[in-house]
C-alpha cells in the first residue's frame, strides 16, 4: 500500500484514505485523513473533496458539508456530494440548488453522443466515481436520486 511506502507523505495519505473510503474502509480512512492533516496542517484547498468523500462514505453528511463549504475550487464532482449530502439532510432548498448546479456544470460540459438527462449524467457519475463499496454507492445514488427528486418536485 502506498501509505506504507510513504507514511509522512500528507499526499499520498489523504489519497489512500479516499480510496480506502470507497472500499468502505472508513475508519481506517478517517485515521490516513488526520495524519494526514496533522502532517500538513495548512492543507490545500482539495483536501477538502477528499474529507467530504470520507465523510459521505461514513455517513456523516453535515461533515461532508463542511467540507465541501471549504473548498470553492474543488473536483467538479463536489456538487454531487453536497446534492446528495443536502438531500440526505432534508435541507431541500440547499439541495435543489446543488443539484441544479452540478447537473448545469455536467451538461454543459457533456461529450455523450446523446443529449445529457438526469439518467445519463447519474450513470456517469456512478461509472466514474471509483466507489466499490456497495452501501456507499447506494447511499450516494440515493442521495443523488432524492435530490433530483427535489429539483423535480421545485419545478412542479
């Protein structure tokens, strides 16, 4: 494992600790994520995707929140995080927004053959997030599915 080769590398930690939240290992990813932290603690901005991820995985979605409210230039993939988090929430305005946000971003940026809908830009978002971890791809798909639900339901 990278973090054995490289334990005081802060980059190599907060890396593997995602990774080990999308195999559902969050405690262990939790314990890379603060030593990593502990070893950079002036941090990049994207450090903070990488603790909302871990954050989601574990189910802590007001964590995941946090996190992503730190990072403005983020993976693009943050709104789908704060959508799904948000609706997972109940904060239903704040998750219509994300969405709509995100789905705006995934569209406009879109180089399917077809058109992208909601279905497309969910598959994708599923087939590129590398989460093998079943109970954290239900939850983000739900999480996802609920908040275009919303955004459905906004426009009703």
């Amino acid at each position: 494992m990278a973090a054995d080769l490289n334990p005081n590398d802060a980059e190599t930690l907060i890396a593997a600790a995602c990774g080990l939240a999308f195999l559902g290992h969050v405690d262990n990813a939790r314990a890379l994520a603060e030593r990593a932290m502990q070893l950079n603690p002036i941090y990049p901005e994207y450090y903070s995707v990488y603790l909302s991820n871990i954050s989601f995985m574990g189910g802590d979605h007001r964590t995941t929140i946090d996190a992503i409210e730190k990072c403005h230039e983020g993976f693009p993939d943050r709104g789908v995080w704060a959508a799904a988090a948000l609706a997972h929430l109940g904060r239903k305005q704040e998750a219509v927004a994300a969405y709509k946000d995100f789905r705006r971003l995934a569209a406009t940026h879109w180089e399917g053959s077809q058109p992208a809908d909601d279905d497309s830009i969910e598959a994708w978002v599923m087939d590129m997030l590398p989460i093998n971890w079943p109970e954290g791809r239900k939850s983000l798909l739900d999480g996802l599915r609920l908040a275009r639900q919303m955004a459905e339901q906004a426009q009703a």
